[in-house]
C-alpha cells in the first residue's frame, strides 16, 4: 500500500525553503543605487558665455549643529571630480591671476534622526493561520521533542530606538564674471544628491559623473 505524506510534515519542509529563497532587494542594491540626483540651471543663462572656472579646495560640512569647512583625501576625491567633469565639457581651471568666469563650492549637509517606537507583543492576538496554518483537530503545533512552539525574551512588545542618517551633497556654480556689475553671487547651476553612502570617495566619480549626464547643457 503506498505511503501518505503528512500535510503538516510537507509543510514543515517546504516553508523554510521559501524564505530561503526569499528575495531582498536593498540587500541587493550596488553602492549609488539608492541615491537620488537632482539639478536645476539658470535656464535665462547660456555657459556658451564663461570659460574659466575655479573651485574651492574645502567642502563646507554641516553635521547637526555643526558647521565647518574640510579639506580630507575624501574630500578632495570630489573637488577632483567635479574639475574633471567641467575639463572634460570644454572649461578652463583659473590659475594664479587669471580672471575667474565661474565659481564652484561642494556642500554636505549630514542628517542623523533618532527616536523611539513602540513594538507590539507578538501574543496580542496572533493567528495560527497567518502562514497557512491550521491541522485540524488533535494536531498541535509540536513537532516533537524540541519542536514546541514558543516565544523567547523580548517577544512581548515593549520600545525600540532607532537611528536614521541622511547625507545631502550639493554642488552650485556660480557666476563670478558678472558679480561685480550686479552686486551679487547669481546660482547659474546646482546638483545635489541624497540619500544614505552620499559621501563616499570610492564613489566620487561616479556620484558626480551622474550629476553632470543629466545636464548635458553644461558644456562650452
């Protein structure tokens, strides 16, 4: 006579197996792809009219309360990268006195949140069909030996802290050739890009590198 599985017994099987092929998808995120990039221009101003540019060794950092200028290897591997996008488009690097067309200035801004939530007991009301449960009568939840169900330390709600970090990089180009003439810095370009791994020098390149594709109109 041919054997019958137990439902339950299969059951047992097969359940691990699906959250072991579970799919997580920030875990599977590469470095930069949760970052969001925006730029905005001066669309009044064409960049056909300026050629030389300058930028600011330091990056102005602020940190919470926090405000000061950095000059690190990390923060050089983003000066570097915006001078080498704007080379690349066809605009001088100013030295010594030569006249100043366009200014540039890298900004970070670093946002930590932290607050506390309420976590609910798992015994509040839980369903043993919440998996696909339920084995009729006189089946219970144990196994066996060692297989009883069961909630360990912790399980019965309580609160919880957490702690969430946001960085904001910003780049603006500014017009230097007409300031003079209009007493004021006018904003001809700004990038800036957000979310979590912003400043990371592994990734300068390719962070700033995105900023300056999508604005193929920042070109001589």
């Amino acid at each position: 006579m041919k054997q019958k599985s137990h439902p339950f017994l299969l059951l047992f099987f097969v359940i691990p197996f699906l959250f072991s092929c579970k799919k997580e998808p920030l875990q599977s995120l590469k470095a930069g792809e949760n970052l969001i990039y925006i730029t905005s221009r001066d669309a009044n101003t064409s960049l056909n009219n300026y050629l030389t540019f300058r930028i600011v060794d330091s990056i102005l950092i602020q940190d919470g309360g926090n405000i000061f200028y950095s000059s690190t290897s990390n923060d050089r591997a983003f000066t570097n990268a915006v001078r080498q996008q704007m080379l690349q488009r066809g605009f001088v690097n100013a030295t010594g006195t030569m006249p100043v067309d366009l200014g540039l200035k890298i900004s970070l801004i670093i946002n930590t949140s932290r607050g506390v939530v309420s976590v609910p007991g798992i015994w509040g009301g839980w369903d043993p069909f919440l998996w696909g449960g339920g084995f009729g009568s006189g089946i219970g939840w144990g196994v066996g030996p060692g297989w009883g169900w069961g909630a360990g330390p912790g399980w019965g709600g309580g609160l919880a802290t957490y702690e969430a970090r946001e960085e904001i990089m910003n780049v603006d180009i500014f017009d230097v050739k007409n300031a003079a003439s209009v007493n004021r810095l006018t904003v001809l370009w700004n990038g800036l890009i957000r979310g979590n791994g912003v400043y990371d020098a592994r990734q300068a390149e390719t962070q700033i590198g995105q900023l300056f594709e999508q604005s193929p109109y920042l070109a001589r």
